[in-house]
C-alpha cells in the first residue's frame, strides 16, 4: 500500500517528473503520427501501384507479342478455376507525344497502352481515376460534350468547337493578309480581270480590307467565306455541270474530266468543330503543371492539354522490323490517380486501333496479338498460389512470359517503402529511449532527494523489494501517464492534421505536403490500433527500464546511511 | 516465528540466574528482553578503519527505561542501530527475546523493525509527501498488503488517530511535516513508532533536536509509556538529567561500557 501511495505523491510532487512525461508524450505522438501519416501514405500509394496493374500480368518481354492471345486467355482461366474475376488482353508500347500549347511544341516519351473498353475496367482500378464522371461508369473514347472536371475549365466538345472557330478565324485573317500584301506587292504582276471577277462575300471587315487597296488604284481580290466551305454545294454544282451537256462557251471553262472526280460529301471530310481522331486519355500530370505564386504561395492549375485538343504521337509498329508511324488522335478524358509515376508518362487509346495501327493484326484470322494479359482475381484468392499456378501452366522454358504479380512488378518501391518505415521507427524508437535515459537521469535525482525517505521506510520495515518497487511503480506510472498523453496527442494531431499543416504552412509561408509533388489534396492517414498498442507498450518498457537502475539502488542503500544522509 | 529465532541462548534467561556478562546495573530482576555480547563495529572511512564500538557487553530489562549516555562519537547511536537490526556488528551477538537477532535474514530482521520495535529519531525523520495520520499508519501499510491493508483501514485509523490523540496531534491529523512544529513532529515520530504495538521503543536522543519544554514533553511520553504500558525504551541520549530518570544507564565511553 505505502508503494502507491509513495509513488502517486511523488507523481504529484515532483515536477520534475513532469519533463521526463513530456518527453514520453512528445516521443509516442511522433511515432503514432509518424506512424499514422506513413500507413495512409503506404496504402493510399499500394492502391495506386496496384490500380492499374490488376493482379498479375503475364507479358511479353519487352516489345515482344502474345500471339492467339484468346487461346492464351483460355488456358489461364483453365489453370486458375474459379478464382479468376475477369481478364483482359493490352498492347503497352513506348512513344512520343507531340502537341503544342502557346506556340511551343512540347515533346515527351509516353507509355502507350491500347486497352479495351469492355474488360479494362473490370480488371484494374482504372474507371475511377478518370476526370470525366461519364467515363467512370462506361469507358469510351469519345470526347464528351460534358461531365469533365470543373478544375480543368472549359474543355469538351464546346470547347473544341470554339477553338476550331477560332483557328478558322486565323486562318482566314492569315490569309486575308496574304492576298492584301500579294495584291499591293509591286513586284507581282498586276491582273485586273482577275479582281473583278472575285466573288466579295466577305464581311465587313473584309470589304474594309478590301477597300483600301482599290482606293489606292489597287486590285480587288476575293475574300474568304466566313464559314467553312459548303462542299455540298459546291459538289451539286459540280455535279449538275458534268451531268448537263457541254454547253457552249469558252474552252477554259470546260472540264471534261468533271464526272471523273470524286464526289467529296461535306460529312466525309475532317471537320474539327465536328469529327475527332482517334481518342486518347491522357495522364493528368503530361499535362497540369502547378504554378506557385512566390508572393502568396499559392498554387495554381495550368492545363498544356484539354479533352478537345489534338496531339500527335509516334510510335514503332510491330514485328520484327519496327518502323516509326504517326497518328494524330484527339484528348478525350485524363487519367488521374496521382501516382505521379503513371500520370506523367501513361496514355490509353483503343486495343484495336492500336493493334491496326502497329499491323498486330493476323489478316487471315482477324486476331490481333497483344503485349500481355492481365488478370484480376476474386478477393479471397492467393496471389502467389495463382502465380505459382500459372508458372506451372506456361513454364518458362516453353513460353517466355513474364508472370508477375503487382507487387512483384512494383517490388523496388514497395521494398524501399518498408525500409523507409523500418528506418524511421528505429530513430523514432531512439528519440523515446533518449527520453528514457531522461527519466534515467530524473529517477536518479528522485532516489538521491528521496534517500532519506528510503532509510525511513527500511527503519519501519519495509523489505529492500518494497523500496524497489516504489520506484518501478513510478517509472510506470510516468510511462503510462505520458505514453496515455502521448496516445491522445498523436491521435487528436492526426484527426486534426489537413488544419495543422495548413497553420504550419500559414506560420512558415510553405506548403508542408505540396501537392506539387504529392499530388494529395488531403494528407492521408491510417491508425492502425496495434501500432498504437505497441508504440504505448514500448514506451512504457523504457521507463520501466530507464527506472530499474535507480529502483536497484534504492533497493541497496543501507538503512543507516541513508538516515544519516545530508 | 520461525525455527532460526527460536534458538536459545543457555542460562540468559533471567538476568539473575544468568551469570552478568555487561557491567549494566540492575535493580530488580526482571527479565531480560535484549542482550549485546561483544559488540564490535567499525566504519570504513577513506580506506581508514574507525572503531566505533570495541566490545560492548549489554542487558536491557523487560520493561525498564534504559539510558545509554556518552559523549558524542562514544558510539551510542551505532549501539542503539545495532539493536535496532538498522545494522550489523562486526563481531559479537545480539539477542532478542531469547533469539540471536544479529545475523538472521534481512526479511526476517524487516519483520523485527516492523513489528517488535519502535524506532524514534533525534530528527523525527518522518515522509514529506505524508501527512501526519499517513505517516502514522505507513508501519501497518508496510506490514500488510494493499487488500489486507484496506481491510483493516478504519481500525488501523482509529488506532493511529488514539495514538496521536494521546500525544496531543488530533487537530494535525491533515497537516504536512513541514507544518508541524520539531516538538509535534517527535510526538508524530513517537505515534508511529507505537502504531505497530512494539515491545521495545528504540529512541536516538528524541530530545536532543527540541527546546526544553517540548524534550521534557517527549520524555514524559516515553517515561509514561514505560511506567503504563511496561513498554522497554532504550533511549540514547547525551543529557545527564535524562538520564537520571532512567531505570537503568549504559554509559560508553571510547566504545566501550564505562
């Protein structure tokens, strides 16, 4: 009894007791924030890794092709049973990416992925990084007329629209300027006939322009039609002159050939204001760039692309003599999983087109060969097991693939992950036992000021264990009082920690989690209730460690000494 | 008490019938309750042997006030320490209540503290953190465990509330040390000491820190105690007077009995 009750006074009395909880509070919320901040790190980074790669991935190496990949589909279903959810067949190529924003062409190496729109999605995580809500339910390739991301501003079919007619404007006024500098060039012969049968439907601005140079004694030239060509029309007038007689008239207005020429349909031509090439999904970070204010410090958004505009890429085409090909394609949507990584260098066009476009297509069979097939399986499956299987099923001597689970495939960044967090609990665990040789120090000073009390209490009878454990007492109860404030500290840091890292970054004026770099809108964060056990566990095992020195020479001191003690 | 206590030491029984090793005077004959046989002690200082005590024979009688006067550095309180189990001579033995007390286990020489003798201090030495009512009722926490303990509280407090009564401290009950005055602390001291109901009162010149009135307050206590309750005090002290209201008187000079 007289062991509690000395220890809880001593507890209330000593202040200095109060630095050595304090450093054990100090020490388990770092570690359970550290803690906390790292697991939602790791699994929000795991999902991500994870998102695109399905479960396990059976590939050719390198540029190398699956041929019959139906056939290869059929055995791993066959060798997994039951377990495989669903599977789907990819072309992944390297390329470049070309397209040009304020007149600057940027060019960058690309990972090209030909994915198929019915069984992707069910394989990977991928619907649900897309920007545009319509894509996220039913995957498709075609620019959208809405649903985008608001952050991305005006992008879609209008804004496309709206960019068309505006390079049509620059175009026209290009030209405009052309001719007005052609016609009023002294140096170029001068044809009156010419001008005066031009057709002047221009605007006003273009009668404007027009204008001038006759003023001058200069020529008259035709002006541009205000909307793009009416091809219908001018394919029915062509047609009614090569169907009608030749009608007599001068030589040069005949064309005997007319009926010859094909007939040009407005719908068959490109129009950007209506038609798109082939669609493409880019990463969102080939095209966002964060820009930080240096005044405020405050980041803003700067879209290079939008679903809308245009891009060429150039990529090799299949077989054993790749040669490069290009093909324009039209942004359709971003994907946006804020892996950086993948954000950065991933693009997705159609498995088909990919495969026309890279001659992967067998002519006599209609198949085309893919660069791997992924395959997702039922929760409750084994990873490896099924890897294991599927070795067995395609041994490497006979078929070449490389098959891997996603974490094989991720293996160095998850390995390093580990290392990271093994790392950072070690030092972190060295911060509490820094604290611990604290309360080494405390218990000390405790048990010398208290070595009187010791004599007193051994002179009324109490066993040397009895004095020991006043002080193992006390070390346990500095350990649990702060490893429990410690616990309430980290975990409140934790619930609060969007708001302190934004009053951190108020007070210091930088962003502690730029999103820059992490791509994080909100730090993430798991607390995982073993972890906390274990780090409270830990924490007060030091104390109790960092005590028993102190307690053992308590235990020693003779009685008469310590009665006699000044 | 255990078969190591219980050996007997031939003939110390009676301090008349047994043959007179000290030199104490007795009186009366009356049982002996402890007994020193060539007590020798020495402390080490600084690689210097200091014989403190150089063979020291002793009686103490059952229910007497024995005085061990001396000068200081005589080896009084090193005397009364040894009795007290509070240490151990480097030769010799000492006996209690017919049991060699000397070299018994130190669980066993903790029992004796706790429950056979009272143990009073020249500087009261009582626990800071503590009030007065605590540190009167620590021997019986130390004694008991904490269910045993808190079974027996409210006897156990009333006992020590009596006590402190009887010595004039039952408006202190709450107070700290700090706010008592030296004389109200040696009176704490002494309940405490009592709290256990030992049978031998060990005091270490109680009086030799207070004013007249408060040490004459004191030895009235202990005298009473004697007289009333055939208490057996053994009080060091180095004042003459004291000592003359003694019923016995052990008298060191230079470590041995003068």
């Amino acid at each position: 009894m007289y062991k509690l009750l000395l220890s809880w006074r001593y507890l209330r009395t000593r202040f200095i007791a109060l630095a050595s909880i304090v450093s054990v509070t100090l020490g388990v919320a770092t570690l359970i924030v550290v803690n906390s901040v790292m697991a939602g790190f790791i699994s929000e980074m795991k999902n991500r890794l994870h998102g695109i790669l399905s479960d396990i991935e059976m590939a050719a190496p390198g540029l190398g092709e699956i041929e019959w990949p139906d056939a290869h589909v059929e055995q791993v279903e066959a060798a997994l049973g039951d377990e495989v959810l669903a599977t789907t067949k990819i072309v992944r190529v390297p390329a470049l990416l070309n397209f040009q924003f304020n007149g600057r062409q940027f060019t960058q190496q690309i990972m090209l992925w030909g994915i198929d729109e019915e069984t992707f999605g069910k394989v990977s995580d991928f619907l649900p990084y897309l920007t545009n809500r319509n894509k996220q339910t039913a995957l498709s390739f075609q620019l959208e007329e809405a649903g985008y991301d608001a952050k991305l501003g005006e992008c879609g079919w209008s804004y496309r629209r709206e960019k068309a007619e505006i390079l049509r404007q620059i175009e026209a006024l290009t030209r405009q300027r052309e001719l007005t500098r052609a016609a009023t060039d002294p140096f170029r012969p001068n044809s009156a006939a010419e001008t005066t049968s031009g057709q002047n439907t221009a605007s006003p601005s273009a009668a404007t322009a027009q204008a001038e140079p006759q003023a001058t004694g200069g020529v008259a030239f035709p002006a541009l039609p205000t909307e793009i060509p009416d091809v219908e029309a001018v394919n029915t007038e062509r047609a009614a002159t090569a169907d009608v007689s030749p009608a007599p008239g001068p030589i040069s207005a005949f064309d005997p050939h007319a009926h010859l020429r094909p007939q040009v349909r407005a719908e068959d031509l490109f129009n950007p204001a209506r038609d798109q090439y082939t669609g493409i999904i880019l990463g969102l970070a080939i095209s966002n760039r964060k820009l930080v204010d240096e005044d405020s410090g405050a980041t803003s958004d700067v879209f290079l692309l939008r679903p809308g505009d245009d891009v060429q890429i150039a990529l090799p085409t299949g077989g054993s003599r790749p040669m490069p090909i290009a093909e324009n394609c039209t942004v359709v949507d971003f994907y946006s999983s804020n892996m950086h990584e993948y954000d950065s260098s991933f693009a997705f066009m159609p498995l088909k087109k990919l495969q026309q476009l890279r001659g992967m297509i067998d002519p006599l069979t209609g198949e085309g060969n893919v660069s791997a097939i992924q395959i997702r399986l039922k929760p409750e499956a084994d990873l490896v097991a099924a890897k294991q299987k599927l070795e067995q099923r395609f041994p490497s001597a006979l078929s070449p693939f490389m098959i891997q689970t996603w974490q094989d495939i991720q293996r160095p960044i998850l390995s390093a992950v580990d290392l990271e967090v093994t790392i950072l609990n070690i030092l972190l665990f060295l911060i509490i036992a820094v604290a611990g040789f604290g309360i080494l120090a405390t218990f000390y000073m405790i048990v010398v000021e208290k070595t009187k009390d010791i004599g007193i209490l051994k002179s009324l009878g109490a066993p040397s264990a009895g004095v020991m454990s006043i002080f193992l007492g006390y070390g346990i109860s500095l350990g649990a009082v702060g490893a429990g404030a410690g616990i309430l500290l980290g975990l409140a840091f934790v619930w609060k920690i969007n708001e302190i890292a934004d009053v951190i970054q108020w007070i210091t004026g930088r962003e502690v989690f730029d999103p820059a770099v992490y791509f994080f809108s909100e730090i993430p964060t798991i607390v995982d209730p073993l972890t906390v056990v274990w780090v409270a566990a830990g924490s007060i095992g030091i104390a109790v460690l960092a005590s028993v020195l102190p307690a053992l020479r308590a235990a020693r001191m003779h009685p008469v000494e310590a009665l006699r003690y000044e | 008490m255990s078969e190591t206590m219980r050996r007997k030491s031939p003939g110390f029984q009676d301090s008349a019938a047994g043959e007179r090793t000290g030199r104490v005077p007795l009186r009366v004959a009356r049982p002996i309750a402890m007994r020193g046989v060539g007590i020798e002690k020495s402390y080490r200082k600084r690689n210097v042997e200091v014989p403190v005590l150089k063979g020291v024979d002793l009686e103490i009688a059952l229910g007497e006030f024995t005085a061990i006067v001396g000068q200081s550095g005589s080896g009084k309180s090193t005397l009364l320490h040894l009795l007290g189990t509070l240490d151990a001579p480097d030769a010799g033995e000492i006996w209690y209540d017919q049991q060699r007390i000397d070299d018994l286990p130190a669980r066993q020489r903790d029992h004796l503290r706790n429950r056979e003798f009272g143990l009073i201090f020249q500087f009261y030495h009582l626990l800071p953190e503590l009030t007065v009512l605590e540190n009167v009722l620590v021997s019986q926490m130390v004694q008991h465990g904490v269910w045993a303990y808190l079974r027996r509280r409210k006897e156990n407090v009333a006992r020590a509330s009596e006590l402190l009564e009887r010595v004039g401290l039952s408006h202190r009950l709450k107070h700290r040390p700090n706010q008592l005055s030296g004389g109200e602390m040696q009176r704490t001291a002494i309940a405490r000491a009592l709290m256990s109901r030992p049978r031998v009162l060990l005091a270490d010149e109680p009086t030799g820190n207070l004013d007249r009135e408060n040490g004459t307050r004191v030895l009235e206590t202990l005298l009473d105690l004697c007289r009333e309750e055939q208490l057996t005090v053994v009080m060091v002290t180095h004042d003459e007077q004291i000592a003359k209201s003694a019923d016995a008187v052990v008298r060191l000079v230079d470590g041995r009995i003068a």
